[in-house]
C-alpha cells in the first residue's frame, strides 16, 4: 500500500565522485518502497547520475517536484558526498511546496577515505542545514547524524517522517463540523475559532435543533432506518436497549452522516448532552464511536480542540483515537489514573463493545434518556496521551504530550474505562492544571510522541510540551 509519496533530492558535489550518487539512488529507492511509500526524483538521464549540483539542476528539480505538488507530502535531502548546499535549498526554495523536510547524509568508511572514495557527507550535511536555516525553510534530522539508507534503522527514521508529512498535511485545511453549543456548565471546552483558523483549520457550526429537526422528519418504519439500525448492532452488541431507542440513535445517525458528507469534514465536536436526552430522548455515543472508529473522530461536549487532537493523533499512528476524561486516582499509585468517559470510544479500544446507557446523566436525565451511550474496558496497549488547545490569552496554540502504557489493572466500574501509567503523572497533572488545560485528554494506542511533537512544534510552529523529555 502506498501511503505517501516523497520528493527526493540527491545532492552532488564537483570534486566528489559521482559513482556515489547511483549507488544511493538504488539504495534509498529499496527503503522507500520498503517503508511503503512513492517518490518521485530526477532520472540520471536529466542531471549527472539524477543528483543536484548546480542552479541548472535545481531548476530541473523544482520543476519536477511542481509538476507533482498535489501528490508530495514531504521532500528526503539524501547525501551520497558533501553536496552543494546552494543547490538543495535553491530546489526546495523554487519548488516552494512548503513541506516537512528530512535531510539524511552517509556515513564514511575508515578504509575508504582516499579521493576516489570519500563522502564527507557529516560535514555536508551541517553545510546544507545551514542554508536550509538561511532560507527559512523548516527541516527535520535523523536520530543519527550519518545513517544509510539500507540500515533497517533508516527505513523506520522514514516512516516516521511520513507520519509527520501526514499531520502537516492532515491539519493543513482541515474542517471540524461543531454541531451545537457547548454544554454550559463545561467552560472548559471553549476555544478560539479564530486561532484555529488562523492555522487553517475551519470550524463548520450547525444548530443542534436543526439536527433533531430533520432526524425526526425520518419516519420510523423507512428502511434507511432500518438498514441503519442493522449496521449499529454489527458494530456493537444490543445489550438491554429498547426498539424506540434504537430507532432514534439510527435516525440521528443518518442525520450526522449526512452532514459530515455535505460539509467534506474530517472530525466532529457534538452537544450530547443535556438537549439531546431532553429534546430527543438518547444518546449519541454510538455513533461519534462508529465514526471515530472509521477514523472520522468525533469528541463529546462540542471540544472542538479535542477531536482536533484525536485527528492529529488518528493521522501520525493510522490508528482510531478517543476523547478522555483524566478521571480518577488508581488506588494509592501516583503513577497511574482512571481514563473515562459515558461511552464514545472507537471500538479499536472496546473489544467487548455493548450498547448501554449513562448512569451518571441518567441520574438527572432519566436513564431511559440515555440509551446508545456504549460500555466496554479497553486491555493493556501502548499509549500516547495529549492535548491540543488553543490560549486566546497569549494568542497562541499549545500543547502537551507524552507517552505511557494501558494497563489490565482491575477496575469495577461502568462506561468506557481503562487504566494508565504514566511515568510522573503528578508531575504531569502540576503542568495540566497550571497552564490552564482541559480536563479531556486524547489517548492512542500507540507511541507517536516524538512524531507529533515534530509535526506540531517544528512545522506547525505550536507551543509543544513533551511530558518525556522532563
């Protein structure tokens, strides 16, 4: 499967051999097409050996990489030798695709240090960052200074890198549906829709009335509905939950498809409580689960900030992610919490998913109100946790994450539930609760920490706190 395509760039040096760059254009293709991923570079036909060394050459390669701006996510800087730092950032500047940029370079060979065989690729190297700095242009680095490109550890340096393209390129022009208002005792959740825009993310705000509306113009006995409710219960088990509940979690589910379509989003924020359980007598868990769950992320309490960050997460691991509640203590552990929420988690985290209702809001709203809420324990698994949100105080977008483990602790309650540990979680909770963030977290199963905090610190120029790194 290919999941993405890279430029490639193989920088050239006149009093270097040039043998060197057929060698690397063999080698980085086999990581490439290991890693999954397309790419598109000069043929040796059109430069010496397909490598860039003079403004003629970076000319060509821009023009290439132009021609294919729609399909390139991302531009690889390989360094067979020295290179000529003018031509590489003259390239990336002319093409002016304004995409994350890895700079690779090889390492030498003790034996082969004479003029015929050289590199000195580790000094090109800080030569081409250099002008790549002088230029402005945003840039990442291997872990190592020198790797090749046939070493398995480069293969993963590029997945990685093609994660971060992704997040670049995901939360470039992404759109979020907000349908309805925040619930009002949740201030928490408010955010800036300006900042957000700001950064090329539209925020699409429909009335929750004019939702409710149009599920109840469906009549019950359509056979949309009907197919809708037979595609609720594949997803999940009925449990106890009644026909009528059915019925309403099938037409308002029609409803929110419908509008994600229109509307070309990406992620939804929904009002899911109180007007709905007054207003329409369910929940809607169950559907922001099925969405979330085919990697349209969906977050409870219009946190229009959250299902951003639960996109962001979704697109650096391939993976579903869910909205949380830092809920609870685990005993007396200071290193691990209860995660919860009433029941809007993918299923990729519920392997033993039933439908259900909230007891919590039942307590008020009357439980026969809250039917479609989902009930599942999520077992022992990777975790990345984190947080976008946007500080309209400062003006800015910030952020914290980090990396930890899902456990199989007991743990006797109801809802979507799981236990964390996270390596100084009170540390953790002292940075949360003095910068002002909100009570929900994002948490993926996964360890995409280090992507992340590349795509949104470097590039997207955020304010990133990586809890690791403390």
């Amino acid at each position: 499967m290919n999941k993405g395509v890279l430029g490639v760039i193989f920088g050239n040096r006149d009093f270097f051999p040039d043998h060197l760059v057929g060698t690397a254009r063999s080698e980085v293709m086999r990581a490439l097409e290991e890693a999954g991923l397309g790419y598109r570079m000069l043929q040796e036909s059109d430069t010496e050996m397909g490598g860039v060394k003079t403004f003629a050459d970076a000319q060509k390669c821009a023009n290439l990489f132009k021609a294919h701006r729609e399909e390139i996510m991302g531009i690889l800087v390989v360094l067979p030798n020295f290179g000529d730092e003018r031509g590489i950032a003259e390239t990336i500047n002319m093409a002016g695709l304004d995409v994350p940029v890895l700079v690779q370079a090889y390492p030498d060979d003790l034996d082969k240090l004479d003029v015929a065989r050289r590199r000195d690729a580790w000094c090109g190297k800080i030569s081409v960052c250099n002008n790549l700095y002088q230029y402005g242009i945003k840039y990442s680095l291997t872990e190592q200074h020198v790797i090749r490109p046939d070493h398995t550890d480069f293969v993963q340096e590029v997945k990685d890198f093609a994660a971060v393209c992704r997040v670049v390129r995901g939360l470039k022009g992404m759109r979020i549906g907000a349908v309805g208002a925040r619930p009002g005792g949740f201030n928490t959740v408010r955010y800036s829709e300006k900042i957000l825009q700001r950064n090329g993310i539209t925020v699409v705000t429909v009335d929750l009335s004019e939702i409710l509306g149009q599920a109840n113009r469906i009549k019950n006995d359509d056979k949309v509905v009907k197919d809708r409710i037979d595609k609720m219960l594949s997803y999940a088990k009925r449990g106890l939950t009644p026909d009528e509940a059915l019925i309403q979690m099938a037409k308002l589910d029609l409803v929110l498809e419908e509008f994600v379509q229109e509307n070309a989003l990406d992620a939804t924020a929904l009002q899911c409580w109180t007007s709905l359980q007054q207003n329409y007598g369910c929940n809607v868990c169950t559907s922001m689960s099925m969405m979330s769950e085919n990697m349209l992320p969906s977050a409870c309490e219009v946190d229009v900030t959250g299902t951003l960050t639960m996109y962001a997460m979704q697109l650096a691991s391939g993976t579903p992610s869910a909205l949380v509640d830092w809920n609870n203590n685990y005993a007396d552990d200071p290193n691990k919490t209860v995660l919860f929420h009433c029941g809007n988690w993918a299923k990729a985290f519920l392997p033993e998913i039933e439908i259900s209702n909230a007891p919590i809001l039942g307590s008020s709203l009357g439980v026969e109100n809250t039917w479609g809420a989902l009930d599942g324990r999520t077992p022992a698994s990777p975790l990345t946790y984190g947080r976008i949100s946007t500080d309209d105080v400062q003006g800015k977008i910030k952020v914290y994450l980090g990396e930890g483990e899902l456990t199989d602790d007991e743990l006797n309650t109801f809802g979507n539930r799981a236990v964390a540990q996270i390596p100084n979680l009170q540390g953790l909770m002292q940075y949360v609760c003095r910068n002002g963030f909100e009570h929900h977290v994002v948490m993926n199963a996964s360890k995409t920490g280090k992507i992340l905090e590349e795509a949104l610190g470097n590039y997207l120029s955020w304010d990133v706190y990586n809890h690791d790194k403390v």
